[in-house]
C-alpha cells in the first residue's frame, strides 16, 4: 500500500478538531513535502519524522513522499502531528502489522531519538477522541493528564514503543487518577481581624457569584479579604473542573490537587489588554479565561491600562471573550468572578484628615474617573474596608468565623438557587428577576428615580437581595434585603 491514512487531532481554542493525515509514496526524486495549511514548526516536522523513524530502527523510504493534513482550510501549528506523520511514513511503506487505525488517533512530538515529547491540548484532545469513541495514543509523559478525561487513553514512550504496541496489539492504558475531592483551600478568613462588614460582602459574593469592588486606604486589609475569597468557595463540579483543566492543558500546568479547586488570578496592574483577554499568534487564552470558574483579583484597579479594564465589561456580562483575527475567530469560556481593590485617592488616604495629602478634590477625581461608569455599574457589591482598630488586631481570642464555616453556608445558599432556578443568582436576567420583586415594584421604582439608577444597576441590587434572602432564613424577599443590597452601591 502506498496510501496510509492516520487520524490526529488539531487545537483550535478550547476544540480539538480531527485531522486527517493522509500520506501517499510515489515514485520520483526522493522528497517529502507536507500540505494543508501547515504552519513552520508542523513543516519542520520533515526533519523530525525522518531523524527518529531512522533512530528507531525502522527504513526511511527514499520516494517521494505527499503528506496531507486535512481539512487543507484548518491552520495547524506546533509538533503535535510528527507522530501521526511518522506512523504514516510507516503504513504506507508497508514496515508496519498493523492495519485497523479507523478508531485510533495520534498526538505526539518526536524527538530525533525516536523518543516522544509532550504537546499541549491533550486534554482537549482526549476528550474530543472520547466523545467520538475513538482511542486516543499519545506520549506517556502527558496520558496522565489526558486521562483526567475519564476516557482510557494509550500512551508509549517513544515511536518504537508505540509501533511495537500497535503491531502487538497490546495496551498500555492510563486511567484517570484518583484525586480528593475536597481541597486544600489555603489560608482562612478567620486570619483577617475585624472587617465584619467586608466579611459579610464576601459571603454574598461566595453565595451568588457576585462580583466585589473593596475601597478603602493602605493597609486596611483589602488584598487580605480578596486572596482568601477561593477558601470560601465550593469546590468545582466534575464538569467545571475539567474545563478548568482543559484551559490549563493550553499552557500552564496546575496540581492534581487542585484539580477541583476554583482557579485565582491576580495580574499585575501592568497587564495589557492582550494577556488579559488572550490573543498572540495562537491566540492562547488571557487571565479572564485562566479565571474561569473561579477568581479573578485586580489590586489596584485604577493603575490598569483603561483600554483592558473596558474590554471586560462584555465577558463580565456573558461569561464569554471572543477574540478576532485575520485568519480565525476563537471563543473562550470567562465565567469568573471579579474582585477588585483600589485605594480612593493616590495618597489613598481620602477622608482621614490627619494623614490626607490635602488634595481631596482634584487628584482624586482624577483618580476615581479612570474607572468608567459602564464599568463600575458592572460591579454588583461596593465595599468601603476601613482601617482596623488596635483592639482589634491584638486581640487574644479569635472568635472569627472560619471559612469552613463560611464556605458552609455558601453551600447551602447555593443548594437554594439551584434547586428553585438551576443556575446561580448572578446569573438571571431581568424576566426572570421579576416575579420575585412584584410586591415591591412600586417601591423599587421610587428608589430607581430617586437614586438615578441604571436599569443594570437595578436588576443588580435585585440579585443581590435574593443572595441576602438565601443566605438567611426566609424564603420571600423582604425590604430589609433590599436595603441591604441598595447599601452596597453607595461609593460612586
């Protein structure tokens, strides 16, 4: 036979599309070209492929060889397709047994030994070949994280290995390793002394995936209360966490013991707006998508770049970023909930007369505009943190709540939407908001013109009161969770 066909895997974003490769031996100068939209380093796999194929034992043919990655349209890019390329080389020129590679596909760089490399996206790729009831064979350096998938995987250790396994047909399946439900979440809530107030916003965000604004001066402990929101956290579903993975398969690697834990960024304040939202070349996914599920903590709010700050104001509303380029369009998951801090003036000392600056009015409306009122509408929980008092910080009995206990409530306020709603207070829209408020809409309109709020900024306050009444006992939504909710939007 001098036709072989291989099935492999593509990356497109979070999609891992089938790729034909098809390989044909003809006669000829010898040769070996690769079509289908290749990008540098999948034709500089030419080189690869025949450096290991010769390194493993086996015969390089001397003909000229036509690989073809199809669909031709697909972009592919990185050394993920040397395997499938390599095995090709082999079926056709008739060195392998094996003959059944209909329900097989292959991902792998090679390095000029024959040895096989890990790739990026195998996860993605795992899951993909899964859901297609297909098998996937890839480097045993990464089975262990494909296998996260709950799809068996194959792996081998080099091109030798792998076609000794093929022509044996023997397996050599990894499966997904047993990881504990229940992580570590770090450090507790019960460390930050005082900041009741700053604690209960906390919750609300917790049990509704609210989104939180901390205000306050130097030191008055915002980036303490906004590392430890993850501990309050629950822990990531099944499904939630293999997303979350899938995103990490792309670049960074997280810890089998984080595996269902809900992920925490905090970018610098000089972030540009392309490592925030994603984009380069191959349009990797930005701190937003990293997020996902889980938090993302910008300290210093008003010191990011204002174009970056504005590009979130769309995936904080629909849990997506789309991102376009010339040659493709890419859609990533940024379902995160953000929490930001920010000091309200320069000096940060604005209100507090004996260690102001003295520029209370023109420095710090400067300061304050560089957030924009489409963006802070956004926000649902605006918290003033003020600094704490001596008694506080040296007390000797710690009777703060800890963020087991916290995290407990969460739970239970959680278990409340998603048994009445299936989905999280945050996320319900002006239609179905409504039949909850109907004995207060006369008053909710009275507030909505005294108070000159938009109709975001009202459907907000409305989800933060039902996140106040689930936390509590109640089971209708009284006045008294609505002006609670109406005091977190008081800053601005």
């Amino acid at each position: 036979m001098t036709v072989s066909l291989i099935y492999s895997r593509a990356q497109v974003g979070l999609s891992s599309p089938q790729v034909r490769v098809e390989t044909h031996l003809s006669g000829g100068l010898p040769n070996f070209s690769i079509v289908g939209l290749p990008e540098a380093a999948v034709r500089e796999s030419r080189d690869r492929v025949r450096s290991a194929i010769l390194n493993s034992g086996f015969r390089f043919p001397q003909q000229r060889i036509t690989v073809n990655l199809a669909p031709a349209d697909l972009p592919k890019h990185g050394g993920r397709f040397d395997l499938p390329i390599a095995l090709g080389v082999l079926s056709a020129s008739q060195q392998l047994k094996h003959d059944q590679w209909h329900n097989k596909e292959f991902i792998g760089e090679l390095a000029l030994d024959g040895s096989l490399r890990p790739c990026q996206g195998s996860l993605p790729a795992a899951l993909a070949a899964g859901r297609a009831d297909n098998t996937l064979y890839l480097p045993s350096c990464v089975a262990h994280e494909a296998a996260l998938s709950g799809f068996s995987v194959q792996a081998g250790d080099s091109l030798a290995h792998l076609c000794e396994l093929l022509d044996k047909q023997q397996l050599n399946t990894f499966t997904a390793p047993t990881i504990p439900l229940n992580p570590a979440h770090g450090a507790c809530l019960s460390e930050v002394q005082g900041q009741e107030a700053a604690k209960r916003a906390l919750s609300l965000a917790a049990a509704g995936g609210h989104s939180v604004l901390l205000y306050g001066p130097p030191g008055s402990g915002k980036s303490m209360l906004a590392e430890r929101l993850t501990s309050i956290l629950p822990p990531l579903t099944k499904e939630q966490a293999l997303t979350v993975a899938a995103i990490y398969s792309l670049g960074e690697k997280r810890s089998d013991e984080d595996f269902y834990l809900p992920p925490q960024r905090s970018p610098h304040h000089s972030t540009s707006s392309a490592a925030l939202l994603g984009g380069g070349r191959l349009v990797k996914p930005g701190e937003i998508t990293l997020a996902h599920h889980g938090v993302l903590f910008l300290d210093e709010l008003p010191e990011f770049n204002r174009n970056a700050l504005e590009a979130l104001r769309e995936p904080i509303e629909t849990g997506m970023v789309h991102l376009s380029r010339a040659d493709r369009k890419i859609a990533y998951p940024a379902r995160f909930q953000l929490i930001a801090a920010m000091n309200p003036c320069p000096c940060g000392w604005l209100g507090y007369p004996e260690r102001s600056c003295g520029f209370s009015c023109i420095r710090a409306e400067r300061y304050q505009q560089k957030l924009s009122g489409p963006l802070l509408d956004r926000i649902d929980l605006h918290v003033t943190v003020t600094p704490p008092k001596p008694n506080e910080l040296f007390q000797h009995t710690n009777q703060n709540a800890s963020s087991d206990q916290i995290r407990a409530q969460v739970l239970m306020a959680r278990e409340k939407q998603y048994q009445r709603q299936q989905k999280l207070n945050c996320e319900l829209n002006a239609s179905e908001l409504r039949p909850y408020f109907e004995k207060h809409e006369a008053w909710l309109g009275e507030i909505m013109q005294s108070l000159s709020l938009s109709a975001r900024g009202l459907h907000r306050i409305m989800r933060v009161a039902m996140t106040i009444t689930d936390l509590s006992d109640n089971s209708t939504i009284e006045r008294a969770a609505i002006q609670e909710a109406l005091g977190y939007r008081s800053l601005f």
